[in-house]
C-alpha cells in the first residue's frame, strides 16, 4: 500500500524567515498578493510590517484585516470579492490558524465560485485556488502545512470540514519569533491543538511510515517545550521548538488524519465558540482513555515518546502515565471544562444528539482506533461537561 504526501511547495523555516516573504513570492512568480489577516494582527503591527517588506521589493499588496477567530462562509464573502475585484494573484494568510483556514477558502472560492458547502467532506477539493503563502504567528494548527480548511455554516452553526490536495499553500513561512507576543492563553489552547494532532496522527487508522516520523518528532518537541512556553513567554528555545513542533504535527495529520478528539471538538466550537484548541483541550484526556483500547502500543508509545513514561514500563503502565499527564497538563495550563466555561448547560444537554451527528458525520472518528456510536459519543460530551 502507498500513502500521497502532499507538502508546501516552498517552506521558509527559522528566525527571521519572515525577512525572505518578498524573495519567495519572486521565486514563485507572484507580483500582486493580498494579505488575509485579522484586527489583532494589524494592531500588534505586523501587517504594517509584512507590507513593509513586501513595499521595499517593489510588491504592493492589498489587505483584508476582518478574519473572525472562527471563520464562517459569511465572514469570508467580503474578502472572496474583494479578491476578485483586485484581481490579486496570491495570498498572503497571516495569524493563527482561523486566518490560514480563511486564506485557503477565500482562495478557492474567488477563482472557482460557489458555496463553501459544496467543498465539504466527503467530497474533495482537488483544484487549486488562489495561491496561498501561509505565515502563521501561533504555535498550534500547522495550517501552513495541511490540506485541509474548516469554515462554519453560519446558518446552520454546522463547522464544514473540507480537504484535499488544493488546500494546501503553496508556500509557508515558519518564522517563530513570530509567536514571542502571545499571550499564556492562546499559547496554552494552540499548544495542546498541536500536540492533538501529534498524538491523534499516529493513533490513527490512516498512519503510515512518513506520518508517524512526523508525529513522533513532533511530540517529541511539543511535550517537554509546551509548559515552558506557558510559563516562560519569552524563552525562545521553546517557542522555536513549539513552532517547528506544530509544523510537524501538522504534516503528520495532514498525510495521515486526525480522529476523534476533533470529530467531537468542532460541534462544541459551533455551538458555543469555544475556541478550536481549548475544545481539543477539554476533549482529550477522556477521548484518549476511551480510545486506548483500540491502539494501545500506540498510545504506549506517545507516553513514552512525551517523557511520562520509561522504555521499561509496560503497555498498561504507560497509558496509565499518559492519562494522568494529560489530567495534569490541563490542569497547569487552566484548561477549564465546558461548564466552567460558561457554555449554556440547557443548549448543551439539548443538543447532544445533534452534535453526535455532526462529529461522527465529519469523518474524522472513522479514523480514530476505537470507532465510536453516537451513543458513545453522547458518553463522552457528557463526561466533558464537568
């Protein structure tokens, strides 16, 4: 059996990467970019810097700052026309992962037409779109590296889940001192999605020889970096390490899958804008102890491969290691449950069916080791609610 690995065309990794955007573009044939961002990024400054660059080579881009933290097909509209109308032949998606995931739809919207609900899964968006060049300034969603977007249905508050092949930028531009300014609690959610999509790419049923390398050393960097990313915001070997970490991860799910945990954390995140990785957060110790019996070497190998657990111990030692280190990681890092974190208990409990639906209907538990029912499902946002 073959696996397709599909990868950025060009990536830029390491301090001050961001200082190659112009040469890129040049080497890829791009003269007239956008930039799809958000208000938080033009105000820390980095817009007026990246067209700073760009201005200094000659390159003058067009901007579209309104990316929301959790893109829908509404938010985007504006900016599918604004490209169209600027007729711009790239993109420059810089910020977290909602403003990478709103570049790539933007993209393939303003050159192929339609509704952002005729991309979803299961089909598969095999054209490309308006080239992507990917700058993300979080630790977390390695975006800049996958095929894959996630934009919601506004009127249905329905998270799509659309992939394939013309997802993927063409370029990214991996630069960590971008993340130096984050602050504890968007570090901590980013950094537990990254470590996600690490532990749930090689758990899954799609795994292969190149996603698991991946995999493997992104925990490896994600695990022993994330507490003192949290802790200590300016210790730069963390932050670099949790970059490239992401990166990593990224790849890793992107050639192979995620599972579960992400199954179930976009209906949360629809339904009550719960962040993307805070939701991946609350999820995860009581997914991985339901899952563990259907891979257990496997998530034997993630504790040992985070440190929790020695070479010596057993596989049922090791996965007991793993849960209490995920217990105990989301309680340094504040991860809150769904209760504490203000989510109506009403709406909640009201909509459990529905929200099985949608997590099993993305796909993504298919992947998982321990494939889920509904009822399983209802189970386990029960057990999270606190």
């Amino acid at each position: 059996m073959t696996s397709t690995i599909v990868l950025p065309k060009v990536m830029e990794v390491g301090a001050g990467a961001i200082n190659k955007l112009a040469d890129t573009l040049h080497n890829l044939g791009y003269t007239t970019p956008c930039i799809i961002t958000d208000p938080m990024m033009q105000q820390l400054g980095y817009v007026d810097r990246i067209s700073g660059l760009l201005s200094s080579a000659g390159i003058e881009a067009g901007v579209f700052a309104d990316c929301i933290p959790e893109p829908t097909d509404s938010s985007i509209r504006a900016a599918v026309e604004l490209v169209v109308d600027g007729n711009f032949d790239s993109l420059i998606a810089l910020g977290g992962g909602s403003a990478i995931d709103s570049a790539k739809a933007i993209g393939i919207l303003a050159k192929h037409g339609g509704d952002m609900r005729e991309y979803k899964v299961p089909n598969q968006v095999t054209a490309a779109g308006i080239p992507v060049i990917a700058i993300p300034t979080t630790a977390g969603t390695g975006s800049e590296a996958t095929r894959a977007t996630i934009i919601t249905d506004a009127a249905s508050d329905e998270k799509m889940l659309c992939m394939g092949i013309g997802l993927m930028p063409i370029a990214a531009i991996i630069d960590y001192e971008l993340t130096l300014s984050l602050p504890p609690r968007v570090t901590a959610d980013t950094g537990i999605d990254a470590l996600t999509h690490a532990i749930e790419a090689y758990v899954s049923r799609k795994a292969n020889p190149f996603s698991d390398q991946q995999a493997i050393a992104a925990i490896k960097l994600l695990a022993p970096n994330l507490r003192t990313a949290f802790n200590e915001p300016e210790n730069r070997p963390a932050r670099e390490a949790m970059m490239l970490g992401a990166t990593l991860a990224g790849i890793a799910f992107s050639n192979a899958s995620v599972a579960l945990v992400h199954g179930m954390s976009r209906p949360i995140g629809a339904h009550f804008h719960v962040p993307h990785g805070l939701s991946n957060a609350m999820l995860l110790p009581a997914v991985t102890e339901y899952s563990i019996p259907g891979a257990p070497e496997r998530y034997a190998d993630c504790a040992r491969l985070m440190g929790v657990a020695d070479v010596q111990d057993d596989t049922e030692t090791a996965n007991r290691k793993l849960l209490i280190e995920l217990q105990a990681l989301n309680k340094e890092l504040q991860v809150p449950t769904l209760s504490e974190f203000g989510a109506d208990k009403d709406k909640f409990f009201t909509n459990l069916q529905l929200m099985a639906e949608q997590a099993l209907a993305s796909g993504s538990p298919g992947n998982n080791p321990r494939v889920p029912s509904a009822e399983d499902v209802i189970e386990l946002y029960t057990q999270v609610w606190g």
